[in-house]
C-alpha cells in the first residue's frame, strides 16, 4: 500500500474557479503544487484532442503511469497538491487503487450554464466531454466504491466566504489553514508558464473574487444556443448528483 496522506487531489471541471483554488495552495508555502499534470497524457495522447493555447513541456512526462509516478516521487519528500480535470484520468484511476488510496480526494464543482460561459469565451470549440462534470461525478461514485468519501465543494460557496471554504478543505484535508494564503501578488507562478494565457484573470486578481451579480447565465446560455444549451442539459444532472454531496 503506498503511503497515504501527503498527496492532495482536487478533481475539477474546466471554468471550475480552480486555478483560483490552486493559487492558494501555491500561496502557503508548505506543499509542491502541481498544475494539471495529467493534461499530458490526455491532450498529447490523443490526436483528436486539442487544448488551445498549451505550450507542452518538453521534459514533462507524457503516460498516466509516469505522470502519477513523477507525483508519488515528489511526495516522498513533501506533501503534493495538483488540481486536474477528472475527464483526464477517468480511463486510468479506478483502475488503479493503490495510488486512488494514496491520496485525499475533494471536487470543486461550479454551475454547469456558468462554466460553459466561461469557457466559451476562452475556445468556442470545446467538446461536451471537456465540459467536464460527467467525468467527475464518475470518478466520486469509483472512489466512493473504492471506500473513500471526497469532499465536495461549491465554486460559488468558496466565492461567497473564502476563508471559510478554504478552511474547512484544509480540516478534511489534515491540512494547517493558513489565511495569509488567500491573497497573493502578480508574479506568474511556476508551472503556468505553458497555459498562462487562459489564467491572466487569476494572477491579476491577488485573491479570490466575490460572486458576479446581476447576471443571468441561464439567459446568456440560451442566447448561444446549441450545442452549447445541450452541453448544459447533458451535464446538469450530474452536477446535480454532486451538489447533493455539500454537506
């Protein structure tokens, strides 16, 4: 069995606040903080899949078997944090349970009409799967049937009260909650430098925004219609299944 607890997995869908989240993580100082690291096999493993604007680290390992390899390396010396799409390992990690017992899981989930939007405005081309929340609530119901019971938490919940949200991660986590942690400078974070042009908005901000008001994304969503309002429609039931897991 490998050793549990110093690898911290949050399972994302793309547009999820997640490099919001992920900045934070950086900002404490006391964890290796990886972006996205399965991205490489995903992305460059299947020519039918583009990512827009990925510059591919040339010495970043490229299979699932090297990514989590590289990942329970870098444990042995200091407890890891990485953020990734669950859709990019949802072939491989159920199917590997020595390395889904190494870590403590958590899910950021944020509305799917919101996160399309967002998304949409970053690369109008993207598929229903990259939507991203089927394959989330996929690998919670495997991990769940591994035994392991992975927070779950709210993009908006997080926006509204930061700290709050932040600090009740790190509790499920076994994680010291450290408040400094949420705001940060403008300086581009190791790591970034491959996909910095769809995070400009993060390292600009220095902390977490507060939730938009005033707008209808349900209204917006409609506006752009198809395939866009059937992602919406595909995806929401499963967003659904895991908004009910927020305790």
């Amino acid at each position: 069995m490998l050793r549990a607890m110093q690898i911290f997995a949050l399972w994302c869908h793309p547009r999820s606040m997640s490099t919001a989240f992920e900045r934070v993580m950086r900002e404490r100082g006391d964890v290796d903080v990886m972006h996205e690291p399965f991205m490489y096999e995903y992305y460059l493993n299947n020519p039918n899949r583009v990512f827009a604007d990925f510059t591919p680290d040339p010495d970043h390992p490229k299979t699932y078997a090297a990514i989590r390899d590289m990942i329970l390396t870098r444990a042995q010396t200091q407890p890891v944090f990485f953020k990734d799409m669950a859709y990019y390992v949802l072939d491989h990690l159920p199917g590997d349970p020595d390395f889904m017992a190494a870590a403590h899981h958590a899910f950021l989930i944020r509305d799917p009409a919101e996160s399309i939007l967002s998304y949409h405005r970053r690369d109008p081309g993207f598929t229903c799967e990259e939507v991203g929340i089927e394959a989330q609530s996929r690998l919670f119901e495997a991990l769940r049937a591994a035994g392991q019971s992975p927070l779950v938490i709210r993009a908006s919940d997080v926006r509204a009260a930061p700290e709050a949200q932040i600090a009740r991660y790190c509790a499920a986590a076994g994680l010291r909650h450290r408040p400094a942690a949420l705001n940060w400078d403008s300086s581009l974070p190791k790591g970034w430098e491959t996909v910095q042009d769809w995070h400009g908005d993060v390292i600009k901000s220095g902390a977490i925004r507060p939730p938009e008001t005033g707008r209808d994304f349900h209204a917006e969503l409609a506006m752009l219609g198809p395939p866009y309002t059937d992602y919406d429609t595909h995806h929401r039931p499963f967003f659904e299944a895991l908004d009910a897991q927020v305790c």
